[in-house]
C-alpha cells in the first residue's frame, strides 16, 4: 500500500513526517484528496472520522493535541529543582497533585500519552495551529490508529455542532501550494 495518495504526499506538520496509515474520504463521490481547484493543502477531519483536502483559508473549529505525560514529567523536575533538597519524588507528586486539575480541566485525557481538546471557534489552518501552540499543543496528528478512533468516537459524541476539523495534516510544503 502506497502512503502517498496519488499525487499527493500528505505529512504532520510538526515534523514533515509520513501518517503510518490513512483514512482518506471519498466525500461527493471524489477520491480524496482531489487539490479541487489546485487549491488544497490541508486537511479536515470529517464526523465520520475521514480525511478531506481543503484550503487553508476555510475556517473550521479544531483539535488541539497534548502529551501530558511527558508534560507533566518536565513540569515536576522543573518544580522541584528549583530551592528544594528533600526527596525529589515526593515533591515531584505533590506538585503533580496540586497542579494536574487545572490541566486537566482544559483538556480531555483520553490516554496515558494523548490529551486533547475541541476548540468551538471557526478558524483558518494557521490561526488554529497557532491557538493550539498558545495553549502549550499543536493541532491534532493521528499517528495511532486506536487513538484515532477513540479522538473521533469522542468527536462523534460531543462535538457534534460542526461536522469539519482541523487537524495537523498538510501537503503545503512538499506541493509548495
Ligand atoms: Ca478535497
């Protein structure tokens, strides 16, 4: 199986690498991504859970991504290096258990490595990316499909006010527009 689809070779934006599998859509009966008026370079996700090419200048609601443990894991040595000699796992938890709540709040855990977040307000690629940056993420990469479905499952319930996401998926750079 071919990772390209078609002409296109769609890559996550964070680092220009190649999604391990697809999920493309065949919405209005095209295969996609079809670059419609050679105009498109990011991607959507739909409430089925597939993947269409759209412009960036559209504006859509989006995922934000997050990975807690990691992030938490830095926050806690970052906490406790700073004027403390005691056991630096105790501090490391009681940082962890004074401070994950607030994080928490603003995003939804789904698993021990993926926080995310739904953001309501209708925005083009570049204003959500860098929303998502601003809230310490990035927008949504699906790099596991298990994640993936369980991201979409929690769109499918929740989120249902929009039909059309954001996430971080581009051919922008390998196309050049
Ligand atoms: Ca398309």
């Amino acid at each position: 199986m071919s990772l390209t689809s078609g002409f296109y070779r769609f890559v996550f934006v964070s680092d220009g690498s190649d999604p391990e599998w697809t999920n493309w859509s065949n919405l209005g009966g095209y295969n996609q991504p079809d670059n419609f008026l050679l105009a498109e370079d990011f991607v959507e996700i739909l409430l089925s859970g597939e993947w269409n090419d759209v412009p960036a200048s559209l504006k859509r609601p989006f995922v934000c991504e997050h990975k807690p443990g990691v992030y938490f894991v830095i926050q806690a040595i970052y906490c406790c290096t700073i004027g403390s000699e005691n056991d630096t796992v105790v501090s490391a938890m009681g940082y962890l258990a004074n401070n994950l709540q607030p994080i928490l709040d603003d995003w939804t855990v789904l698993t021990e490595t993926l926080a995310i977040s739904f953001e309501s307000e209708a925005l083009t690629h570049f204003e959500a990316a860098k929303r998502c940056s601003k809230k310490g993420g990035r927008l949504y990469e699906p790099w596991d499909q298990d994640e993936y479905n369980l991201v979409t499952g929690n769109l499918l319930v929740n989120h249902q006010d929009w039909t059309e996401f954001w996430i971080g998926l581009s051919d922008f750079d390998e196309e050049g527009r």
